[in-house]
C-alpha cells in the first residue's frame, strides 16, 4: 500500500510539473494545440496512467507522401496523406509540431506540443546545444533506448555492451538526468519522462531519415 501512495505521489508531482511547464509555454507564446473533438484529458482512460502527457484524439496512421495536395481542397482524415500537414495550416498557420500517440511498457502516451515557426528562428539556438550534446554519445543515446524498452534499473543497464564499468554507467546517467531525458525517482532506478518520448522518437526519426 505504501510504494501504490508513492506512485500516486510521484504521478501528481510530474501532472504539476507538466502543468507548470505548460503555463510557461503559453506565457511565452508558446502554442499546444488539440482538436477541438479531442476527449476531456480529465476523464480520458490512461490520462492519470502517464502522468505529463497531453490527451490527443485517436488519429489514422501517418502515410508517408511525397508532392502535397493543396490544403483548401483536400479534407483532413484518412484519404489524405498530409491529413496533419494539412489540419495544422488550416488551425494554426505558421506553427511546427511534433505528436505521438503509442504504446509504451510504462503505459500509454497521447503527447502533442508546437511553436510558432518564427518564435524559433528568432531565439537563440546556442541554448539548445546542451540537451542535443547529452544524446550525442553512442552509449548514452542506448541507455535512453533500453530504459524505453523497459531496463529501468542500474542493474539491468550494466548489462549493456557499450560500458565498461558502473563508473561510466553513472557518468552517463548523470549527463542525461541533468538534461531532462531520464529521471530518477528513487535511488538506482531510471525512467524516460512521458513528455520526453515523443520527442525521443521524433529526434531518431530526423537522424535516420
């Protein structure tokens, strides 16, 4: 009964953080947008059982396509290839976003988060280099991969074949607990934050495309 109240302590904790992390995001202009017939998150099964993560309506698979039809005559939905492309430009002109919905073996994730295109051109990119440099060691970018696939544990993660001892482990532990791709929430045990796996994803998808 204790260990279910402290998951249900750390479940609430990371709900506030998000929403924390949300506010922020609108008080710089920052955009989240969800279709206006997305389900309430409030009483959306699995809304509580991935805590951070933003409710986003059942959608069809993504087709890969190659010229893009013109948004004004091709309704959103499953005959359109760009259905996303396409619903995005028609809701919010000039926004870029990155969306998933899946299934992981910490539970389901339905996250979604956009900005507007010239907000990000007009920041500056040199802050962005530290969370970029943490993923970019081989061993470091695994660890990210298998405690998605489910190794939560410093045990479980010594086994892998890029380290070559418990020191290196917590090197590279440290470098992407401080960069917000893994968290801790007791001793010797790590997890991806639901609001970092899509990101993830998306970020592996741009390397091997």
């Amino acid at each position: 009964m204790e260990s279910e109240n402290e998951r249900a302590i750390e479940r609430r904790l990371a709900d506030l953080e998000h929403e924390v992390a949300r506010l922020s995001a609108l008080a710089e202009g920052r955009i989240d947008v969800v279709p206006s017939d997305a389900p309430d998150p409030s009483g959306a099964p699995g809304s509580s059982d991935v805590p951070g993560s933003s409710e986003l309506a059942d959608v069809p698979d993504v087709q890969d396509a190659g010229a893009a039809p013109d948004a004004a005559d091709t309704p959103a939905g499953a005959d359109d290839p760009l259905w996303f492309v396409n619903e995005l430009g028609r809701r919010v002109p000039g926004a870029v976003m990155m969306a998933g919905a899946l299934d992981t073996v910490s539970g389901p994730v339905r996250w979604q988060y956009g900005l507007m295109a010239d907000g990000l051109l007009s920041q500056d990119w040199s802050d962005l280099a530290r969370p970029l440099e943490a993923l970019g060691h081989p061993a470091r970018i695994e660890l990210v991969r298998q405690v998605l696939r489910g190794a939560h544990t410093t045990a479980e993660l010594l086994q892998l074949e890029h380290l070559a001892s418990s020191g290196q482990l917590y090197h590279h532990l440290r470098q992407l607990v401080t960069a917000g791709w893994l968290v801790s929430p007791r001793r010797g045990y790590y997890e991806v934050p639901a609001a970092r796996v899509v990101p993830l994803l998306v970020l592996t998808m741009i390397a091997s495309s």
